[in-house]
C-alpha cells in the first residue's frame, strides 16, 4: 500500500524538474464533503508484497557510486536515506525483519522499534552503526557525512549507494535495485506490478481531486 499510496505526494512533488523528493511514502485517504474534493494524507502501515522472501545470494552490484559490491547476507541490514524511501521498501519487499537499522525519516508503525542510526536529525552516527553488525548497508548520497559511509565500508561491511532522485517514472528502477542487491528479483517485479497498479489509481485520484465533476 505505501509505495502506491505515495504516488499522489510524488505527483505534486514531480511537478517541475527542480522540485525536491517527498518524505517516507505515506497512504492517501479521500474525504468529500459538501463543496471542493481534498485530498489529505495519512500516515499507514507497510504491507509487505510477500512475507517469506528467499533470498538467492551472493549477489554482486554496482553501487551508485560506481562502486562493485557483494552481498553475501541480508540477515542484518540497515536502511538510511533522507526519505525513508529504502527503509520502506526493504519493508514492502517483505524484509522488514531483518532491518536492524533505520533513518529518522522511516517513521511508519512498522518500523517504529527499529533502532535509529542517525543523530542530530539526519547525520549518520558510525559508531551506532557498528555496533549493531550490519551484513549490508543500503544508503545514497542525501543523507552524510560521506566520511561516515567510507568508514563502514572500509571496515568490511558491504555498502550499496543507490540513486537519490525520487521521480514517478524512476520508482520501477528503485524498486528492482533495492530486490536485486538483496537477492530477491521476483518479489522486486511484483512489488513494481502492485505499486504501477497503485500509481494509476493515484493518478486517477489526482485528476477528480483536481477536476471535480
């Protein structure tokens, strides 16, 4: 539901090419009392496109930063960008479980006990990192300090940047990055078949929200 939910909050954001991507999808509810159709949004839950994914591993990707990685165990995995874009999608991929780690922004209920590894807001914490042994860490290029990202790296824990443009057209391509580093392709291709059907729904909203009857 999140991932489609969040179309209509990207089709605004999407309006021109320098507008900034949405905060962690959210669902959309319609209310229509007597006068102009609103449309307002509400926080929900993940639903998750498969609860028991498996993983097919190791799998080599090349990171955003044009960086090769393996990944070899996504027993723990820690999710951070300045959205909450991945975390929620590593949830709606079905392995929400093995998220051990979590940005501020990653604030729907299923992932509310999930221990933050950022401080002061949106800075990453190396240590906080560290110390819960992620098997792979899933990031991109809004959220820092870069230092902080190299230090994980170099201490030999795998880590994937991905592309930090949130665009509608581009959300197909996030999805299937995020399933295939972690070594789960087929629900990936379900995940894009619910939210495309998801994102025409929205999309419909969007025009009688705009175009009321």
């Amino acid at each position: 539901m999140a991932w489609g939910a969040a179309a209509l909050v990207l089709l605004s954001a999407c309006g021109t090419s320098n507008a900034q991507p949405p905060p962690s999808p959210t669902a959309v509810s319609q209310e229509v009392p007597d006068g102009p159709r609103t449309a307002e949004v509400e926080n929900h839950d993940v639903e998750p496109i498969t609860n028991d994914p498996q993983p097919e591993l190791p799998v080599t990707v090349e990171s955003f930063d044009g960086v090769d990685v393996t990944i070899t165990d996504v027993s723990r995995i820690i999710t951070v960008d300045m959205y909450g874009t991945l975390t929620e999608t590593v949830f709606s991929l079905g392995l929400g479980d093995n998220v051990v780690g979590r940005d501020t922004s990653s604030d729907f209920p299923a992932a509310a006990d999930v221990p933050l590894v950022t401080v002061g807001g949106h800075d990453l914490a190396a240590e906080a990192i560290l110390d819960l042994n992620p098997t792979v860490v899933l990031t991109d290029t809004t959220i820092g300090p870069r230092e902080v990202q190299k230090q994980i790296r170099e201490a030999g824990i795998p880590v994937v940047y991905f592309d930090p443009e949130r665009t509608l057209d581009g959300i197909p391509d996030f999805i299937m990055d995020v399933a295939t580093t972690l070594g789960i392709p087929d629900a990936g291709e379900q995940l894009v078949e619910r939210t495309q059907e998801d994102l025409e729904a929205a999309i419909a909203l969007s025009s009688q929200v705009a175009n009321p009857p």
